[in-house]
C-alpha cells in the first residue's frame, strides 16, 4: 500500500489543486476570484504534464552540457554517447511553455474584460452585477 | 450553487485519480512518455540543430509550428487587450 | 574585547591610509572641479549654444561608451562565452541596450568624475563591510544577552547630500547595517528605524553620511582640509 | 526528488491556493497568488524542469501578478467572498 | 510548388493578420480589402486543396520537415479539405459582408477588428488541418482568444456575457489539454496516426478511459452540448453581428468535427461503439440537446437569441447522428455540419442586415421588412426552409440521412426529437415570417403605408454575400449527391 | 495611471538596475541554445524592465521609450520575423520553417543553419512577447477609471 502510494503520489497531488481552482471559477462570485481559480486550475494541469516527465535515477535537466558522464563535449561525442536515461524527459517541459504562455495570454484577455464590466456596473460581485441586469 | 460546484469538482477529481491508477509508475524511466518519442529528440539535438538545450531546439525546431501558433496566441491577447481598452473607445448602449 | 581593539585598531589603520588617499584625490578634485566651473562660467556667459549642444553631445555620445563597457563587463559575467559569435552579440545586444537607456545609469553625474567615484565607491566597500561586521557582532551581543537590551526609536535627520544616487547609497548602506533600516527619505530628511541607542548614536554622528558624501564628491567642502586647498588653489589661479 | 522537501513544497502551494481563493481583500489574494505561482516553479525546479520554472517564474509570477495588481487598482479591492 | 500549397491556407490569413496592423497604420480603410484579399487567396488554396485531395487521397504536410511522430504533421483528408474549404468560403463571406456593420458599430476599432477576424480564420483553419493533438490545442486557443475579443466588443452586457464564454471556454480548454494529457502519459506520442496506431492495446486501460471522457467533455463544452450550453446564447447575442456571423456557425461546427477526429481517428470506432457506453451517451445528449434547444428557442422574443437556441439544438442532431453509429447517420451527421454552417450563417447575416437597419434585433423589429427588403426576406426564407427541412433545400438531406440513421439504428426518440424539432422550427420561421410579412399588412392600411412599403434594401456589401449564401444552400441541396459520393463517403470510417 | 513614484530610492535604484536587466533579458534571449531561458522568458524580462520604469518613472516617461503604437508595431515584427523565417525557407525550396535550407544563403552546415534559424526565431519570439505584455501593461494601467454611464445599487 505504502509502495502503491509513493508510486503514484504525484499524479495525485495536481488534483486538489485542480479541484480547488474548478470551485473557484464555478462557486465564487467575485470576478477576479474566478480569474484566480482559473490561474491555478490551468497552474494545476502544468503540474500534471511536468510530473509525467520524471525520470527517477538521476535524471537532470534535459541539457546536454550538463550531463553527469561528459562534462562539455556533447558535439563531439555524437548521437551514441548520450545516454537517455540521465536526462528528464523534454516533450512536456515544450508542451508546458506553450501552455504557460496560453495561460497568461488568457489571463491578459480576462482582466481586460473585468475592467470592461467595472466600468459598466460599477462592481465585480456577479449577484449585484445580475441584479443590476434584471432591473435593466 | 456552492454545494453543486463541489459535487462537480469531486466528481471530476474522483474521475482523475480513477485514470491514474492505470498509469504507469510515477517517474518510471521506461514508461512510454520517455520511451517512444522523446529519446529521438534527446539524441538527435546536436547532430540536427547543433543545440544542447534539447527544450529549445524542440520549441523552436523540432515542434516550431507549435510555438508560431503560442506566439499567435500572445499576438492575440495583445490585439484583443488593444480592441476592448484601446484610447477613444466610446461605449454605444442603448 | 580583544577582538573589539583590533577591529577598532584595523579601523584607525584603514583610516590613515584613507585619509593619505583622500586627501591628494580630494586636491586633485577640486582642481577639475574648479577648472570644469571656471569653462562652463565661461560658456555661460558668452551664451553659446551651439558650443553647448556639442558639448551635450559629446557627453551623450561618452555616457553610451561608458554605458556599454559596464553591460559589456556584465554580459562577459552572465555568459561565459568568449567565441567571437558570442561576442559579437554581446557587443551588438550591449550597445543596443546602451544606446536605449544612456541616461539612466549616469543621470546627475558630472563626466569625467565617473573614474574617481568609481576608485572611490571601491575603496568604501571595505570600510563598509567592516561596519557591517562590527554591527553585527553589537547586534548579535544585544540580542545574545538574557535582558535583551534593545530601544528601538527612530532617527530623523536631514541630510547634507544633494543627488539621489547619493541618498541611495546612504540609505542602502544604513539598510545593510544590522540594526538600522532607512524606512523613508522625504525631501532630504531621512527616517531610520534604529534598534539600540548605542547604533543610533553612531548614525548621528554622521560618519557614514561624510565618507558617501565623500565618494559622490559632494559637500566636499566639510573637510577643512579640502576646503582650504581649494582657497588655496583658488587664490594661485586668481594670482 | 527529496521527499519531504518536495511534500513541504506542495503543502506551501495549498495553503497559498486556498488562502488564494479564501482571502477578501483582492489585491492580497493576487499578491498570494504570485507567492503560488512560485513555489510550483520551485517544486518543478525539482523536477528537473528549468525551463518551465524559468517561464513560470517570469510570465505567471511576474508579469501575471503585475497585470493583475493593475486590473484590482482599476477596479475594486474588496471582495464578499 | 504544388506540394506547398496545403501550408498557405494556414500561413496566409497567419501572416496576413500579422501585417494587418501594419496596414492600418498606413490606411485605415485599406484594412477591410486587404483582409478580404487574404481571405479569398486563403480560400483558393483550401478548394485547390480539396480537388487535390479528391483526385490522389489525404495529403501528409510535414511541417519543418520532421517526419511524422516527431514533428507536427498536416494531414488532409476529405474530412478535412471539406471543412477548410467550409471554413474559409463562409469567412470570405463574412468579410465581405461585414464592411457596413463594422463601419457602423466599431467605427473606430476596424483595424482591430479585422486583425482579430484573421487571427479568429486562423485558428479555425489551423485546428482543422492539424493531425497533431496539442497543435490543436494551441490553435483552439488562438481561436478562442479571438473569439472572446470579437464578441466583448458587442453591446450593452456584451463583456459579462464573455466573461462566463471565457471562464467555459477554459474550463473546456482545459479538459482537452487534460485528456491529451492522459492520452500523452500512456502512449508517449501526440500525433493523431500514431497514438491510432498505439492505442489499441491499450483500450482497456482506465487511463485512456478517463482521457476518452475527458476530451469528450472538453469538446462538448466547447461546442455548446445542451446543458453546458449557458455561455453561447448570450455572446452570441451581444457580440457585433459581424462577429456572431463568423463565430456563432464556425466556432460549434470546429468543436464538433474535432469530434469525430478524435473518436474516428484517435480511437478506432470500435472504442466508442463497442467497447464503451459512449455511442449512447451521445444519442441521449443529442436527444436532449435537440428538445432542450427547440424549448428554448420557442421561448425567445429576441431573432439573434431565436437563431443561438437552433445552433444549440443542430449541435444534438449532430452529436445524435454520430452517436447512432451507423453509416448513413454519420454521413448524414457530416453533411449536416456543412449544410448547417451554411444556413446558420446565411441567417445570422439576414440578422446582422436587420440590426443594421433597424439598430436592434427584437422579433418584433422584423415588422413590414418583406416590402423593405425583399431580398434580404427572400434570402431569410431559404435559410428557414432549409432549418426546417424542406427538400430543394440543403437541410432536408442532411435531416433525411439522419432520420434514415435513426432508422436503422431503431432509436425512436432520436427519430421524434428530430421530427418535433423541425416542427417547432416551422413554428418558429412561419411567427417570424407573419410579423414582417402578415401582420403589418393588416396593420399597415391604417397607418400611412406609403411610407413603409417603400423599399429600403441593405446596402450591396451585405446583400450580396447573403444572397450567394441562399443560392449555395440551394445548390448544395440540388448536388448534395455529388458532395456525398466525393467527398462524405470517404469520410466515414469503416465501421 | 501611475504617477511617477516620490521615494528617491525606489526611483534611483529602478534606473540603475533597468539597463542591467535590459542585458540580462537579452542574455537570455541569445543563449537559450546552452541554458534554460529563450525567446519567451526573455521577452518577458525585457516587458518586465519596461514596467519597472513605468512603476518607478511614471507612465509618461515610459512613454517616451516605448509608446503604444511602438508597441503595436513592434509585436507585429515580432511575430513577423519568426513567419518571415518561415516564408523564407518556404522560398528557399523546403517545407514551412525547414531552417535547414537557410544554409543555402547563410553557407553554413543545415545543423548550423537550423541553429542560427533557431537564434532568429527567439529574437523574433522575444520582441513579440516584450511588445505585447507592454502593450497589456499599457492598457490594463490606462484603461479609464470613471466610468462614463454607470449604473450603481444605490
């Protein structure tokens, strides 16, 4: 069970993060609490893709230089000197940039909207804003 | 509302956990993400692109389509930021 | 209390040799000082605008070269790359950003001291540490006995200095003290939170205040000595 | 991966998530906000992801927070929930 | 060259878009017709690309020349070339049609607004020619991002409406990006042939389970599925009529054929059929998405909100169709995509035409508007046929093969929310058609009528984009049986 | 609208360090080939020397270095410059953003040719990025606080 538990802890631990940023976007009535759980939601599933490039066993970061056997001469060696296993996987760290930077382009467009709606209604809560619509 | 988002971030997280229980062991060296397509990348980034930092000959080379497309997206959020708040912007209600 | 006297006798010893140092610098200072005054009086005067432009250019033109060999020294640091593609792009990337921001890193500082507060700001750099030293072990003595005799109060001076960049280094240097912290500099009245009577003392004597006063050529007439070269020098140049 | 260390880190991102979204005043909750954005920076700096911490560090806690601060300056500190 | 020429329907509108701004630094009012010139050059690779592909099958584009699993890959299949040309004919259109409206609800913002129409072009065309599953991604977030820009400009509550499309529109995003996740940690590839090929082996697998679920609720959100349709019908609404014209057709449309990209060429059908419960979910889903859309749209006062409850209720014939699993509902779910976009827009514009003239978009401002502009009505009236399902029409086909479908599969509530909405839609069109026709002929004998009947027809810009959308659903409907033997037949996976 | 700050420290402290990010950003930007850092991250660093100045100079004085319609024009090279190179080696006979077949003009092996593509790309990424941010720290900071029909509770 302990074993099962180490094994699988850190796909698990994204998942409270994700739970607490869907609360946030769904419960939350204020705007910008609703930016921010959309922040940490998108923060939590970024958490997942990294977490799928670990490697246990001394894997580093997935630069060539900086590998434990060859100190700098990574082009000289060639293809067959690199031993794949001493680096982390680099598919998810790409992947995860461009995620990043889609967070925060997102981010940019939201409080651009905030803004819109405060100088509309004149606040950020959803119930007052609703209720200012309703009387029209 | 409040006792409905719960119920729905539950269901979800319950979804999630259920899904990583087939996966395979977290930090394993020979799970298929580190398997199949990635060692090709990580020994191939010298001879192809003479780049050791593999992460960015594979931004810009390797998946660069992908990274055109984020830069659209960045281009995107500031043209739209420029549209909704830009100078001179008069709002026409009814 | 053995280490305290020989703190305090490396003190009076670097003390001695700044004072040797100080004192031709400070003769040599105020001589292009008073020569840089006597030229621009001069201009001045006869009102020539064209001259000054050059002359405006001319320090733009000195304020980018100096701008780009400080990056440039910066660059080499980040890098650690010494091939000449690298190189190249340092210089390009260096005067670039030289070109772009040349009056910030030198606003209010007259060219032609750049040289001198620079030998200058270097050899206060090991009195400062010194202080920084001293007041930590006062610090850590204070804080080490049961009683813990602290007396937090905050200073109020106002300060002799003219140019911000000067206000800065005081202030970071108060801040970098242990036991004092520059809390607000309003209109050249500064307000540090001191932690014992003994540290504030010290911060109204206002040695710290003279020697950066003193790298940033300011207020250099408080040292009697300079002062009366300068008369000195003044009255052979009148004669 | 240190585990302690790496649980510590995950146990600081929790608090400042939900402080995150618990906390009234807006302009706090956007500066914990940053505070989040970097310790999971730090925690994937532990997973070998430099690259991504870089970005993380710089776009979501830097220029994240700052767009933010400004939006809530714009708007209302104040928040009732 | 040749071989070139699938990149250009991206890299066109991409680079264009780029430039736009440039341009309009130049000359404001070069924008509009640099844009269409973009648009249209856009629009002949993506039919040149479509005989191509008729004539020697799928085309493979390898971007940066990196073979398949490692770089990103162009696939273009008929599924695809059908779509592109969709996609960039009925934006060409729409760029046309949207000089007027754009001069007069964002006199100032032209600029913008047609960098943001090519950036919204762009994404929708590079979410439909991709074969890579986060390329995707990216390009549904240039999409999106786009999308909410062009509808917050809307009028009044426009930003609140697009403030509940972003906060959806992510959460969907999101769950994409989570089930390509999933699908990422258990294959190792992201390339849409690839993972077909790998994944079979794996399909008992909860991970791929979850993913399956997962991407499936990302699309349905994205595509507006009944009950987590809320955010569409008022962004639609408010958005600029411009806007909702390009969106409110393409934006659903995209999701749905994003969805049958992945259930027929990630997983095999036999995932979806016969291994999971999905097919049914999904007929159910569409069942509920047709009455509920239909229930709706009865219920509006408002011809823009009328028109967004139909998108909602032709997202289930679709979802329905697919979900019947079998041949001739497929065939009918895919012609449906492309006849609906083509209705869909065809009314929108009539709707952007009667906000133009009449400055709102209530039913009751359609009054007399047969006298006034009876092309524009005449235009209005082939839409409504072909929602309705009548036979020259383009929409009986489609409706006919999803109804045979249904049929086949011997699933009798689909086949009776099919048939009752298109009696709810005859309800619909023919209130519409007696207020602007019926009613203010009584009610015009006392007023003056001199003054309504005269003729006050929308401005040749947007007449005539609207009047060739109403000629196109004719003729699609008159060669529905040419496009189906070229074309949809091939589309459909061997089941 | 930021005023421009009135604490001499933050102020000549912000114009001291704005040049030194300046180069680190580009450090970044040029040697993310051999550490971690590339055109985004570098892109924002450069956004973030801009804010600095606007946080501690004011907005008008930022202004002078880099204005809105700068900005605007800039993200449109940015991103100019990475489909350019694109268009480019689109043009020199390979696929869409092959830099391999840049070595043709550039006389360089392809795995030099790709790797100098790559340089080019960053930059163009860098300056897109930079321009943009800027352009959304502009308009978050400028946007018009009053509004002009508001509707309140009371």
């Amino acid at each position: 069970m302990f074993e099962f538990i180490v094994n699988y802890y850190n796909y698990w631990m994204y998942i409270g993060l994700m739970m607490i940023g869907f609360y946030a976007m769904m419960a939350k009535r204020n705007l910008v609490k609703k930016i921010i759980g959309m922040n940490i939601f998108q923060s939590a599933i970024i958490f997942f893709y990294i977490s799928t490039s670990v490697k246990k066993g001394g894997a580093t970061v997935p630069i060539l230089e900086y590998a434990h056997g060859h100190a700098t001469h990574g082009i000289e060696h060639g293809a067959n000197a690199i031993d794949v296993m001493q680096y982390a996987n680099p598919l998810p760290h790409v992947l995860m940039l461009t995620a990043i930077v889609v967070m925060v382009a997102t981010l940019g467009v939201a409080l651009a909207v905030v803004i819109l709606i405060y100088r509309r209604y004149g606040t950020l809560e959803e119930d007052e804003i609703m209720k200012l619509v309703r009387r029209g | 509302m409040k006792i409905l988002s719960i119920i729905a971030g539950v269901l979800m997280g319950a979804a999630l956990v259920y899904g990583s229980l087939d996966m395979p062991k977290w930090g394993d060296p020979h799970s298929p993400a580190s398997t199949h397509v990635s060692p090709y990348y990580l020994q191939h980034s010298i001879e192809h692109t003479a780049t050791p930092n593999v992460v960015t000959s594979v931004l810009a080379d390797y998946r660069g389509y992908d990274t055109l497309g984020e830069t659209t997206v960045v281009f995107t959020a500031g043209m739209a930021c420029l549209f909704l708040l830009g100078k001179g912007r008069k709002r026409q209600g009814k | 209390m053995e280490v305290t006297l020989l703190l305090e006798s490396t003190d009076n010893a670097f003390r001695v040799m700044e004072r040797a140092r100080e004192h031709a610098v400070g003769l040599l200072d105020t001589a292009v000082q008073f020569t840089a005054e006597q030229t621009r009086f001069r201009q001045e005067k006869r009102g020539q605008l064209l001259f000054t432009g050059t002359q405006k250019r001319k320090t733009q033109f000195q304020n980018i070269v100096g701008t780009t060999i400080i990056l440039l020294a910066f660059w080499m640091l980040l890098s650690g790359k010494f091939d000449a593609f690298h190189l190249t792009l340092g210089v390009i990337c260096c005067a670039l950003t030289a070109y772009l921001f040349h009056d910030l890193l030198f606003a209010n500082v007259r060219v032609g001291d750049m040289r001198v507060i620079a030998a200058r700001f270097i050899a206060y750099i090991p009195w400062l540490i010194q202080q920084i030293i001293l007041a930590n072990i006062h610090v850590a003595s204070l804080v080490l006995r049961r009683k813990m005799p602290i007396d937090p109060q905050i200073v109020k001076f106002k300060t002799k200095l003219e140019t911000d960049i000067s206000c800065v280094t005081l202030a970071n240097s108060i801040t970098l003290t242990p036991g004092t912290i520059t809390m607000d500099i309003k209109d050249g009245v500064f307000y540090v939170h001191a932690v014992s009577q003994k540290v504030a003392n010290e911060l109204n004597a206002g040695d710290m205040e003279d020697r950066v006063a003193h790298i940033f050529m300011e207020a250099d007439h408080l040292y009697v000595e300079d002062v009366l070269d300068a008369a000195r020098i003044y009255q052979t140049l009148r004669t | 991966m240190i585990l302690p260390f790496d649980l510590i880190l995950v146990l600081f991102v929790y608090i400042c998530a939900i402080a995150a979204i618990t906390i009234k005043d807006l302009l706090s909750a956007v500066v914990i906000l940053g505070a989040y954005s970097f310790f999971m920076c730090l925690l994937w700096a532990q997973m070998a992801a430099i690259d991504v911490a870089f970005t993380e560090a710089s776009v979501s806690a830097g220029i994240g927070t700052v767009l933010m601060i400004g939006a809530v300056s714009k708007t209302k500190r104040r928040s009732n929930d | 060259m040749t071989a070139q020429i699938p990149v250009f329907i991206v890299v066109i509108p991409l680079l264009c878009s780029f430039l736009t701004p440039l341009v309009g630094l130049w000359r404001k009012d070069l924008c509009y017709y640099w844009s269409v010139l973009a648009l249209s050059l856009c629009s002949l690779a993506s039919i040149d690309t479509l005989f191509a592909v008729i004539q020697g099958g799928p085309i493979h584009y390898r971007m940066g020349g990196w073979a398949p699993p490692f770089g990103i890959e162009y696939v273009i299949d008929h599924l695809n070339a059908m779509m592109l040309v969709v996609v960039s004919a009925i934006s060409l259109i729409v760029a046309i049609y949207s000089k007027r409206s754009v001069e007069q609800e964002l006199p100032d913002r032209a600029v913008y607004f047609y960098t943001i129409f090519l950036l919204q072009v762009t994404g929708f065309v590079g979410i439909v020619i991709t074969g890579d599953l986060f390329n995707l991604y990216v390009f549904l977030e240039v999409a999106s991002l786009a999308g909410y820009a062009l509808v917050a400009v809307g009028e009044d509550g426009a930003p609140l409406a697009t403030f509940r499309y972003i906060v959806m529109g992510t959460i969907g995003a999101c769950f994409y990006l989570l089930g390509v996740g999933y699908i990422y940690v258990s294959t190792g590839s992201l390339n849409m042939a690839d993972v077909y090929q790998i994944l079979p082996d794996l399909y008992h697998s909860k991970v791929v389970l979850t993913a399956v679920a997962f991407l499936l609720a990302g699309l349905a959100v994205k595509m507006a599925l009944f009950p987590v349709h809320v955010w569409l019908p008022d962004a639609y609404t408010k958005a600029p009529s411009a806007a909702s014209a390009l969106i409110a057709p393409l934006m659903t449309k995209i999701s749905l054929y994003v969805m049958i990209r992945v259930l027929f060429t990630v997983f095999k059908p036999a995932l979806f059929i016969d291994l999971l419960p999905v097919a049914d979910i999904m007929v159910w889903a569409g069942v509920i998405a047709i009455l509920g859309g239909a229930t709706m749209a009865l219920a509006q006062t408002d011809l823009k909100r009328m028109l967004c409850y139909i998108v909602v209720a032709e997202v289930g014939y679709i979802v329905g169709g697919v979900g019947l699993a079998n041949a001739t509902a497929i065939k009918g779910a895919i012609l449906h995509i492309l006849n609906d976009a083509v209705m869909t827009v065809g009314l929108f514009t009539v709707a952007g035409i009667v906000a133009y003239k009449t400055g709102r978009h209530d039913l009751s401002d359609c009054k007399d508007l047969f006298r006034k502009m009876p092309f524009t009505m005449a235009a209005f009236v082939v839409g409504a046929l072909s929602i309705i399902g009548v036979p020259p029409t383009c929409g009986f086909f489609s409706k006919w093969y999803l109804i045979h479908g249904a049929v086949i599969a011997q699933h009798w509530a689909f086949l009776v929310a099919l048939l009752l909405s298109s009696l709810v839609s005859v309800v619909l069109f023919f209130r519409i058609i007696e207020i602007g026709y019926v009613f203010q002929a009584s009610h015009g004998e006392h007023a003056n009528g001199a003054e309504h009947t005269a003729i006050d027809e929308a401005p040749l810009s947007m007449l005539v984009p609207t009047i060739a959308i109403a000629v196109a659903i004719i003729l699609i409907g008159l060669y529905n049986q040419t496009i189906l033997s070229n074309i949809i037949d091939f589309a459909v996976p061997k089941l | 609208m930021i005023q421009e700050s009135d604490d001499v420290i933050v102020k000549a402290v912000a114009r001291l360090l704005v040049p030194f990010i300046v180069v680190y950003a580009l450090y970044v930007v040029m040697h993310g080939h051999y550490s971690p850092g590339g055109g985004f991250q570098g892109g924002v660093i450069l956004a973030a020397s801009f804010v600095l100045l606007g946080v501690s100079h004011g907005l008008e004085k930022t202004r002078r270095r880099m204005s809105e319609k700068a900005a605007m024009v800039l993200s449109s090279i940015g991103v100019l410059i990475y489909g350019g190179i694109g268009a480019l080696c689109l043009i020199l006979g390979g696929n869409y953003l092959d830099y391999a077949k840049l070595g043709k003009i550039l006389r360089v092996t392809p795995a030099e040719a790709r790797s100098l593509g790559i340089l080019g790309v960053e930059i163009g990424v860098a300056l897109a990025v930079m321009a943009v941010m800027c352009t959304v720290f502009f308009a978050i900071f400028t946007a018009e606080e009053s509004p002009e029909d508001y509707r309140s509770l009371e």
